[in-house]
C-alpha cells in the first residue's frame, strides 16, 4: 500500500516527503489522516490509568487534538478551531481539578510537583490560545501537537505512578463541567485551586 508521506512510528518508515503537520514522529496531512499513520494522535492501552473516568478525560484531549488538525488541514477551520480552544481550555481546568483533588483526598506526596506540572501547561494553552484571539493566526499551530505529546509524556511520567495512592473512592467523577472553578466554588467552598 503506498503511503503519501513519511513516517517513523518505531515500526515503519516511509521515504517520500510530503507537507503537513508534525506531531510526534509522524507528519500528518489530509492523506495520513486516513491511515493507521494517526496511530500517536489516538489514546491506547498502554497509557491507560485507570479504566474510568480518567482514561476517558485524557482520550478526549486527544480527540480534540486530531480536530484541531483536522480542521487545520482542511482549510475551513477557524470556527472549529475556536471551539476546540475553549474546549481544551475548559476541559484541562476540570480534568486538572479531578486529579488534583483526588491526589489531596490520598495526601498523594507528589501532590505539590504535579500541580506545579499542571499549572505550567495551562499556563502555556492560555498564552498560546490567547496570542491567536489577539490576532496571531500562526500561534496554535504547533498545539494539538504540544497536547498530544504533553499528554502521553505527562500520562507516564506524572499520572500512572499516583495509581497505587488514588482509590477510586477519592475521584469526583461528575462530568468535567462541574469541575470548573465556578461550579466548583459555588457547591463547596472548600474546593479551591489555590491550595499552596
Ligand atoms: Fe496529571
Ligand atoms: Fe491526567
């Protein structure tokens, strides 16, 4: 089977060059989105955590990020990409939130560092996202790939070792609306971000 564009996934590689988008080892574009090439844009079992509700939040970065670059790719695509940027956004704050609270509810030692981690990725999504409402178009270019690969690097190194500390008796797993600063503070007070 030809493929339009190069790819290094450990598996295979391809030799014909093609334009698109980086992300991860793969160069993405309207053809490779069509084959198994996406393979580092889709959640797998081997970043699972838990089976539930935080396997779900992280596969829906994920496909917020192949929308980006699918809408990117097809030309039409800043009424989509303005709603996955408010997704992202919103759905970074509730799903930090989720993980956060359960470490705290655990006294998870390495509660403080991770928060630390989470808060500088927001951070970087806020100024990318707010350079591009200010009128740099070029400025979330570069960010479902920053996503996926902050995601599946943060998801080993950061999320799985909180496993054996976090029962599934410490998760609120309402949906990530309700996870946001302002639902959060107006059902219990005691749930604030800034807890340092
Ligand atoms: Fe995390
Ligand atoms: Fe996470």
């Amino acid at each position: 089977m030809n493929r339009p564009f190069p790819i290094s996934n450990g598996r295979k590689s391809y030799s014909k060059p093609a334009e698109g988008l980086p992300v991860g080892d793969a160069v993405l574009n309207d053809e490779s989105l069509k084959t198994d090439s996406v393979a580092y844009l889709n959640w797998d079992e081997s970043i699972s955590v838990d089976g539930d509700i935080v396997d779900a939040d992280h596969k829906s970065f994920f496909e917020i990020s192949k929308v980006m670059i699918e809408s990117k790719l097809s030309g039409h695509h800043e009424l989509i990409l303005e709603n996955c940027l408010s997704m992202l956004e919103d759905y970074v704050t509730g799903h930090f939130n989720r993980e956060e609270l359960a470490m705290r509810a655990a006294n998870y030692p390495r509660l403080y560092d991770h928060k630390n981690k989470h808060d500088q990725f927001r951070n970087r999504i806020r100024r990318m996202t707010s350079e591009y409402r200010r009128g740099d178009k070029s400025a979330v270019d570069d960010l479902p790939a920053l996503v996926v690969s902050w995601f599946r690097s943060h998801i080993v190194t950061d999320d799985v070792p909180y496993k054996g500390w976090v029962q599934s008796t410490h998760w609120d797993k309402r949906p990530l609306y309700f996870l946001m600063p302002h639902e959060m503070s107006a059902t219990n007070d005691d749930d604030g971000v800034e807890w340092f």
